[in-house]
C-alpha cells in the first residue's frame, strides 16, 4: 500500500479517471512521460492494446494534460518535461459499449450536443462531421490555441460487428462521415490520439488523417500501457507483502506465481520490454488471490468467435508466425485469425527475426492459455463444453488423489471418437499430432505444467506432466507403429525416469496406445 504522508493509497480496480485516481486517494503507476512524448510528437496517433489493459486511463490522463490541469500531475514525471501547460479545448469521445450503428451515432450525437452547448450549432450543420470541423474552428478561434481531439475505443463496435456483415457496412458509413472533419480542420488540431485494439484499414481512415503513427509496435512505447515488473515491486509492495502473508509464502513467491499468470506480453520486436495484464494484476492483489480475472471480465467474447469461425486445428499456437507487413500493416478480418488473436491480446511476440521479417508468436501466460485450451480442446474433440469441462473436473479430482486407472479411464471416454483428420500429409503423423495436443491441452486443464517431446539424454519423451509432487512420464504411439508394447519399451529401455530422480518427486511411467481407426485410445499401462 503505497503512501503519502501517512495515508495509504488505495489499489484503482476499475478505476479509470485520472482526476479520480489522484484526487481520491488512489496508486497511480506514472506513465506521463510517454503521455507527454505521444502528445509533443506526431499530430495523429493509434495506440493499439488489448481490451482492459489501462488504455482509457491512459486517455484520460492525456486530456487532463491537454486541459492543463499542472495541479493533477504534481510529483510526475511529466513535471520534468512540461513548462508552458497550456490550456486547450479537448473533444473526447468513447466508443465503448456501442455495438450497433444507432447507438454509435446516439451517442457522437449526444457528445456533440455537449461541446455545442458551449460553442454553438449553426443550422447547417447537420452531419457529425461537419458538426465536429465546426466546433474544433469556434473552439481554436476563441482560445487561441489548436485542440485536441481524443477517441477512446474507436475500433469497439467494428469489433462487436466484425461478424454480422450488414450492421459492420452500416459502422463503416459512420466512420467516414466523421473522422475526415479531422483532416479539414488540421488547420485547428494540436493532436489526434486513438486508443483501440484492432487497426481497421479498411475504413480509409488512417491514410485519409495523413498517414497516423501507430505506436503499439515502436519500442520507444512498449511500456506506455501495462504493468512492468519494476512498476509491480515500486508501486505495490504492501499490497503484495500481504498477498504473501494470506498465501503463507513469501513475495517472491508471490511475483513468481503473478509472472506466470499474467506476464508475457511483448508489444514491440524488443521482446526484452514485457509487461503484465494489470487489470489481473490489480484484481489479484485486490483480493489476494490468482484467478482468470482478465478472461472473467468478458475478453474471452471475440475469442469464442474466432475459434468457432476458423479451423486452428493445424495450428501451434505457442508457435506460429505473422510477417511484418501482416501485423503491422494488414487489415483485420474474419480470416486472419492469428492477427486478430494478436491484437486481443491471445497471442503475443516471441521473436522477431529482422533477417526474415518475421514475428513468432505464443501464448502470453497462464490466464490466457486456459481460456485458451478450454475453448479449443472441446472444437477439437468435437464434443460439447460441457461435457468436457465435467470430465476436466473429474479427472483433477483423481489426478490430486494420484488415482490414476480413474484418471485415465476418464481420459479414454474424452479422446473417444475424436474426429477423422483431415488436409494434406501422412495421416498418421496427423493423428500423433492430434492425440498429442489433445492430452497437452487435457493435463494443463488438470493443474499440470507440461513440457512436450522433453530432450533427455537417450532421447525425447512425448510428454511431461508435473502436479504438485509427481511427474507424469507419457509415451505415446499409434497402434499401427506398435502401439502399446513399443511405448512400454521404449519407456523402459531409455530409462526416462533417471532424468527427473533428484527432482524428489514420484515419478509414475506411462505406456498409451492410440486406435486410428476407431480414433480413441486402445489401452495404457502405467508402469
């Protein structure tokens, strides 16, 4: 609990007003260094982010600067940085919540009103465009100084209609009626800021503005929005020190638990800037306990969508590729599913080779591998989420009691009938692949940590499962390569125990056979 004087400040959980935060109270992670550097460099400008990830306070805190509120930002880093605070009139508008046309255009209609109170409607203005150029000219002439005009999730209806066609061209029509006014009045503009997640290129909005700055791929901004693990330590200490004490455990341990649930993003080809999901890091330390908050509050919406329209089967996803020009330029579609993934904040960059132009992705952390594998595992399985979610939590049961004939007896009735696979390749290496990611996905699911095709020293093991105080040793092969007896042998003849025995762990040996023909598994052996 960071302090002032004596008080101590309270954790801002879904606190998104910048007045609020340090009027009332409130920790605040200082981010206006890059505040300033965004609204001192480029007249337009995206900063594309994930869903709850601090963008609307990052837009507050901008238009409190624009309004030169210097008293908010005392003890700041942008106090170094600032020296004339200059007063200018802010147009702000918020696109969340909106996920029709009538109600995006209610509610620019309604913000509008707001500003023409002040300045004024001639009558004919009567598109919002026209409405906009109107007031960002009234607005310079009688302050002198150009204004800046903020939109906060710009891109959140497009995304709620990315697949319902005919509501989307409706959206479309409203995009570019309006933010054109903007290019008009550049003559009035100090500065454009648009916060989102998805960059649609189709709207013409971004090269109608004069080619805006995207900055959620420039190093220079890959800590603008998110939580550093310095900032973590810095910022919130007391708070994670009594996280410790509920846990029984220490607060290292407790920043090592926190940077596998919600660490792992990269937002730049310099992989060594990551930062955490702070809405989960906040809503932890709140109540003192790890969960899928960030999932919970609703980001896992697009991710149902996107996986039931698109076939990711044949797809790694802790290891797959975009180029540049697809992650940096390419439009979002209902096809691009990776690139949609990415920006939502599903996927993250692992490495960007620059020799190759080529970002690898992967899932960023814990929190989003198991909505992840939650929403996969049953499309793969072809069987209802709920059927699979019972079996999940039967199988933990077993799985904590080391019961492990229930265990696997339950994992035969979720593999059973899996579908034929399909596209072009050796079916039975297709089969390998399948089965295999089906009980990755299956054992993560149970609370086990896994490592696939585990090098030793006298060769590779299938599968890796640790849980708590055992280690879960898989080896896998089809019936017709074998099958149980070859998975039995070879278990035993490379002695795959010996590279875990000073883990201090019971290590249980398992032999499992895979049925192509009646896609299920034939038998297993746990040795």
């Amino acid at each position: 609990m960071k302090q002032e004087g004596d008080e101590i400040l309270k954790l801002p959980v879904s606190v998104q007003s910048f007045e609020e935060i340090r009027n009332d109270g409130y920790i605040y992670v200082d981010k206006t260094d890059y505040v300033w550097k965004i609204a001192n460099g480029d007249k337009c400008n995206f900063l594309g982010r994930p869903r709850r990830f601090g963008k609307s306070l990052f837009a507050d805190t901008m238009k409190c600067y624009f309004e030169g509120r210097k008293d908010l930002f005392n003890g700041l880093k942008i106090m170094k940085l600032e020296h004339e605070w200059v007063k200018r009139q802010v147009f702000k508008f918020d696109f969340s919540g909106c996920e029709t046309a009538k109600a995006l255009s209610e509610k620019i209609n309604s913000r509008l009103k707001e500003y023409e109170e002040f300045y004024g409607r001639d009558a004919e203005e009567t598109e919002p465009g026209t409405r906009l150029l109107s007031l960002m000219k009234k607005a310079y002439l009688k302050t002198g100084h150009k204004v800046a005009v903020i939109v906060d999730e710009y891109d959140v209806p497009l995304q709620h209609t990315l697949f319902k066609e005919e509501e989307h061209d409706k959206l479309v029509v409203i995009y570019r009626s309006f933010f054109p006014a903007l290019k008009e009045g550049e003559i009035y503009l100090k500065c454009l800021f648009l916060t989102g997640v998805t960059k649609f290129t189709s709207l013409s909005l971004f090269s109608t503005l004069n080619n805006v700055s995207i900055l959620g791929y420039l190093s220079d901004y890959a800590g603008a929005i998110g939580l550093t693990r310095q900032e973590i330590i810095d910022n919130f200490q007391p708070y994670l020190k009594a996280m410790a004490e509920k846990k029984s455990t220490t607060v290292e341990q407790v920043l090592y638990e926190m940077k596998d649930m919600y660490d792992g993003y990269h937002f730049s080809g310099d992989t060594s800037i990551e930062v955490y999901n702070p809405f989960s890091v906040i809503n932890a330390l709140s109540k003192r306990a790890f969960s899928n908050y960030w999932i919970a509050s609703g980001a896992s919406a697009l991710l149902n969508d996107i996986l039931k329209r698109n076939d990711l089967e044949d797809v790694d996803l802790d290891d797959c590729s975009l180029d540049d020009d697809q992650l940096q330029l390419e439009d979002v579609s209902t096809e691009n599913s990776l690139l949609i993934l990415y920006q939502a904040g599903y996927l993250t960059i692992k490495i960007h080779d620059e020799d190759l132009n080529l970002y690898d992705l992967c899932i960023p952390n814990k929190e989003v591998r198991n909505a992840l594998y939650k929403i996969v595992l049953p499309n793969t399985l072809k069987k209802p989420g709920q059927t699979v979610d019972s079996a999940i939590k039967r199988m933990k049961k077993y799985l904590k009691a080391e019961d492990l004939p229930n265990l696997f007896e339950n994992l035969k009735q979720i593999v059973s009938e899996t579908p034929y696979v399909t596209g072009p390749g050796d079916k039975n290496k297709l089969y390998e692949r399948d089965f295999r990611f089906i009980l990755r996905c299956t054992l993560y699911l149970c609370g086990c940590s896994i490592d696939e095709e585990k090098q030793t020293s006298k060769g590779r093991i299938d599968i890796v499962a640790h849980f708590k105080d055992i280690i879960l040793l898989l080896e896998l092969k089809l019936d017709n390569n074998g099958g149980l007896e070859a998975a039995k042998q070879q278990i035993i003849d490379n002695n795959y125990a010996a590279a875990f025995s000073a883990e201090n762990k019971k290590i249980y040996r398992v032999a499992i056979s895979f049925n192509t023909e009646s896609r299920s598994i034939s038998g297993y052996e746990i040795i």
